[in-house]
C-alpha cells in the first residue's frame, strides 16, 4: 500500500504543478505543530526564489486547488508562506479499511529479497551466559524480524566461540582432576564414553578455575596452550573431549536463549571456519595481499581518506596461530559457499568496531565477498547500573542471564498478585511474558549504540515508556474486544467509518504511520524505531479510550467502528512487539 505521506504529497505536487510551479516543490511531511495542522509543505517558501514570487501568494494558489480534493478536510495558507493541512475523515477511513484487509497491514513486502545472514548472539562455549551477551541476542532477534517482516531470507546464525584458550583451559583442568579418563591417555584406540564427564554446572565452574589458575601459575598456562595446540591439531581424545563441552554448552544455552524468545536458524561455530584458513592464507600470499611483517603475516587494509589510524589486519600470529580475526575472514568463506549472502549483518559491542572494519576491509581487498556482498556492523553500546558502570550484581560480580531474568520475573510476579486474586501458575505465566517484555523494551527502546542504565524498577513499571506499559495496552484492548463478543458482538473487517472525535482521529492517524515507521527501521536496522512508534500509539488508543464510551455506546454502527478500529490497533501493536521478540497474555 502506498505510504499515507506519498498519497498526500502527490496531490500537493499535482497541485504545485496545476497553478503552473514545479511538482517537486509539493513535498509535505508531517507537522511539527500538531496543534495547528497534520501535514504541512513548506515547498512555496523554495518555489519563491525561483518564481520571484511573494510565498504566501504562492501557497494562496495551490490552497485554492487543495480545498477542491476530498483528502483534506482543511487547508491553509500560512505566512509566510507555509501550507497546512489536515486530512478529511473519509480519506482517514478509507485508508485504516485498505490497511484492515491487507495481511501486512499496508506493508509493502520487497520484490527483490536479499539474502541476509545475521551473526548475533555469541556465546562462548562453557562460559555462561552474562549481560554482556543479552544485548546481541536481543537486538539481533529483532533485527532478524524485521528484516524477515520486510521479505528477505534471513538466516540467523549464533556463531559460537568454541576454539580459543579457553578450550585448552578446561581440558587441562579436566585432566588434573580425573587423569585417569581415557580422553588422556594416548594409547586408547575403543570408542570414548557417550556420558560427558561433567554436568553444565561443573563445567561453569571448570572454567574460571582453570582461567584463575593459568593466570598465576605459568607451567598450568603452558599446559593450557598445549591442550588448545592439541585440540587445534585434532589429537583424538582432546577431540572427544571438546565435542561433550560443546555438547553440554550447547543445551544449555538452547534453553537459555528459549527463555529469551531468541531462536538461531544455525549453530555454526568458530571451529567450523578452521578447515578454510591454510588455503585462505595461500591465496593471500599468492596474490600479493598477505606479507610478513616482524614475524607476523599481515595485510594493510588503511585507506587514503582515513582519519584515524587502521592497523593491518594480522592474519597469523608470529607463532602461526590464528587470530580472532583469521576465523572471522574463513567464516565469510563459509557462507559464501553455503548461502552466497547479499548482506552479513554482525551484532557485537561496539568496542569491537575496529574488529569488524578491519575484517570487513580485508575481506573486500582479498575477494572474499563481491563488490556488491553488503557487510555491516551494528555495534551496540555497555548496560549499565544505576551507578552508571557495566551491571553487576548485588556482590559486584558477573551478572548471569538466568539470575537477571528471574530477578525480573519475581518483580512482575509480585506487581502482577499484588493488588488482586490471581491463580499463581497463570500469575508466574505472565510475569514471564510481562518480565521478558520489560528487559527487551528497556534495551530495544534505545539506539542500539548508546549505553544505557538498567533499571528494573524503571522497566517493570506499567506506566512510561516500558513494554509492560505496551502489554498492558494491547490487554486492555483484548479485554474490550472479549466484552464486546460476550456481549453477542462479532469483529469484522470492513465497517470503520470517520473518526467522531479528535482523540479518535489522532489515534488513526498514528495507526496509518505503520509502513513508512517500518520501511525506516528496516534501512536502519533500528528497533528503536518500532518502540517509539507503539509507544505513541499506545498513548493514542489510551487517550482515545479514556475520553470515549466504547462498549456502552447507543449507536450500533458507530460502536461497530470503534471494535474494529480497536482491534487494527491491537494488530499493528501484536505485530510490532513479534518484531521486538516479545508478545502479550490474553490478562494481566
Ligand atoms: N564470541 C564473541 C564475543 O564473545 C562475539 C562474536 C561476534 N561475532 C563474530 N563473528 N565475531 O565477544
């Protein structure tokens, strides 16, 4: 459907172009004095100069062609010059029905779908999750909805860190503590045990064990390095050995990311790049891009119009090993080949940002990807406490994800039984929709870049900018809709007629603005776009239903119109919260 700007814009344009001016100066946009108008063009104060004209003369011309149409049902020429509009009743109407019977509530789908990879998430295998790891998961599932919402292919890939140091660490702690398991012993030729050795929780506390220990004590380092060097070169057992901590981590971290409402098209991981790097190195050589420097084989990739410093991409260390950034150029080559990406979307902290520049640079140089293969890099900001550093817990240590969550889901459990008789198992049901749309609204609601504090008193309150504010509006709505049915009325499609009031009025109005606040945060790649949309939208309805009398009103048909609207409404919010990664209770 096209954009309710685009629709009003065409017939200022037609008109600009009727009196005799050039179309293009017909451009409107909304109004920034939403006391005074809707839409307002500005384009006669430009078209001045070139017709050596007074402006308002000008815009006196094409209101006299406006008043004419049956979009508007007011228009006026301002001085100096400005047009101000607002649209008629009817045109409202008419667009909120189109809008009704469209299954992508007038979104316009793209006819060319990319096809889109979107590395988020991160996790690092026997690490538990952290904070730190929220903000990738969040942001990148939303992302990832959107881009599908809008039509494209797009694979989601949680890219798991499974082949540094740490790999090295827990093998050798695993092997102080039981040497006697087969996985050491580099005679055994039976097949290694199904059972991992550890559970998930021993593994959680292997690991910053074996990270302290290496730290103090160099010869248990050494060791540490060796494992890795082992696993690196495929050593049996230390292979069997790092295929049950995968295992182990893996299911974990499915259940965690299930919590989350965040699902991975693909667990692909670190190690999968490993096979490509020793032809990828040659080629580098071969062509002239790779040479060695101090030991180290590099690649510039710093540009003449640089302003800052671009350090070459090291490509192998001075000892041979491979970098952070070795395995990210050898994963590009792995989905060029199994899905020739248009465009790999990363999520990760914005201080990896020279990371990515450098890998993306390198990349391009060395024909890893197309000319035309996009690479962006949305690097989001630190969550904070409210004391303004990264957040911690009560003790100042890391904060898990699950103790973060649960945290939030006894908040809303106790907001949500505080004041009245609710069955504990659905009570607990909703808290968890409610908690989850706490934490996602509070990080989603800001640019992705900037930090931000992390308040839960903040987050989990049903008034202000806060998904449970949103939730608790499309409830309300649901609420309505169910009396309404019960009451013996059916919602249909079809019979929204003009707005009787002005509340009614602006509520529409934020309605039609679905498709073009989407096509926006689809380029941007901007969930916080969507959020101070509801957000609006939310306080639209909210205004409109505490002036208006839905359910008891005397006329039928008008009744009838305010369902309907009432239920677009809750449509447009429902798919808009599916876009964050969060959705409603029937009650809360
Ligand atoms: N595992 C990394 C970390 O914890 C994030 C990975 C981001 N993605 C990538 N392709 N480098 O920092």
């Amino acid at each position: 459907m096209k954009k309710v700007l685009d629709l009003i814009s065409q017939e200022v344009m037609d008109a600009f172009e009727n009196c005799g001016y050039e179309a293009s100066y017909g451009k409107t946009g909304i109004s920034n004095r939403p006391d005074l108008c809707e839409y307002q063009c500005n384009g006669a104060l430009a078209a001045a100069k070139k017709y050596k004209k007074a402006p308002i003369m000008i815009a006196n011309d094409v209101v006299a062609v406006l008043k004419e149409k049956p979009v508007f049902a007011e228009v006026s020429a301002v001085n100096p010059g400005f047009i101000n509009m607002k649209v008629s009743g009817e045109f409202t109407a008419e667009y909120l029905l189109a809008m009704q019977a469209d299954e992508n509530l007038s979104v316009e789908k793209t006819d060319a779908p990319k096809t889109i990879i979107i590395d988020y998430g991160g996790p690092n295998v026997a690490k538990p999750l952290h904070v730190g790891h929220l903000r990738s998961a969040i942001i990148g599932e939303s992302v990832k909805r959107i881009c599908r919402f809008m039509g494209h292919k797009v694979i989601g890939d949680v890219h798991l860190g499974d082949w540094g140091l740490q790999m090295g660490l827990i093998i050798t702690e695993v092997k102080h503590r039981q040497p006697e398991l087969p996985y050491f012993d580099e005679s055994f030729t039976g097949a290694y045990p199904e059972e991992a050795p550890f559970t998930i929780s021993e593994l959680e506390e292997i690991y910053p064990t074996a990270s302290a220990k290496s730290k103090e004590d160099a010869a248990y380092k050494e060791e540490a390095l060796d494992a890795t060097a082992k696993l690196q070169n495929g050593v049996r057992g230390y292979h069997a050995l790092w295929q049950h901590i995968l295992n182990v981590s893996v299911a974990d971290l499915k259940r965690n990311y299930s919590n989350l409402n965040v699902e991975f098209d693909l667990w692909k991981k670190e190690s999968d790049a490993q096979p490509y790097i020793p032809d990828m190195v040659e080629a580098m050589k071969r062509d002239g891009y790779a040479y060695e420097d101090q030991g180290a084989l590099i690649v510039d990739v710093k540009e003449e119009s640089d302003a800052k410093e671009i350090p070459p991409c090291i490509i192998l260390k001075s000892d041979g090993a491979a970098l952070y950034t070795t395995t990210d150029l050898a994963t590009i080559i792995d989905r060029m080949k199994l899905f020739a990406p248009d465009e790999i979307i990363y999520l990760a902290d914005k201080r990896q940002e020279m990371h990515f520049t450098q890998v993306f640079r390198c990349a391009r140089k060395t024909g890893l990807v197309k000319d035309e293969t996009g690479l962006k890099f949305i690097g989001f900001g630190t969550m904070n406490g409210k004391d303004g550093k990264p957040f911690k817990t009560r003790s100042g240590g890391v904060m898990r994800l699950e103790h973060l969550l649960s945290d939030i889901n006894e908040e809303m459990f106790r907001k949500i039984t505080e004041n009245h008789e609710v069955d504990p198992e659905e009570a607990r049901e909703t808290a968890k929709l409610v908690g989850l749309s706490a934490v996602k609204y509070g990080d989603l609601s800001n640019q992705a870049s900037k930090d931000y504090v992390f308040d839960v008193e903040r987050f989990t309150s049903f008034e202000g900018n806060t998904g449970p504010y949103i939730l608790y509006t499309i409830v309300r709505i649901k609420s309505i809709l169910n009396k309404y049915r019960a009451a013996g009325g059916t919602v249909e499609q079809g019979h929204i007629v003009s707005p009787a009031s002005e509340s009614e009025k602006a509520l529409m109005l934020e309605i039609v603005k679905f498709n073009s606040m989407m096509e926006q945060a689809y380029e941007e790649k901007a969930p916080h776009k969507i959020c101070s949309f509801i957000y609006d939208l939310a306080n639209a309805f909210n205004h409109f239903y505490h002036e208006t009398k839905i359910l008891g009103a005397e006329d039928a048909a008008q009744q009838k119109s305010w369902i309907e609207v009432l239920d677009l409404t809750r449509r447009v919010l429902e798919t808009s919260i599916d876009l964050l990664g969060f959705e409603a209770p029937e009650r809360m």
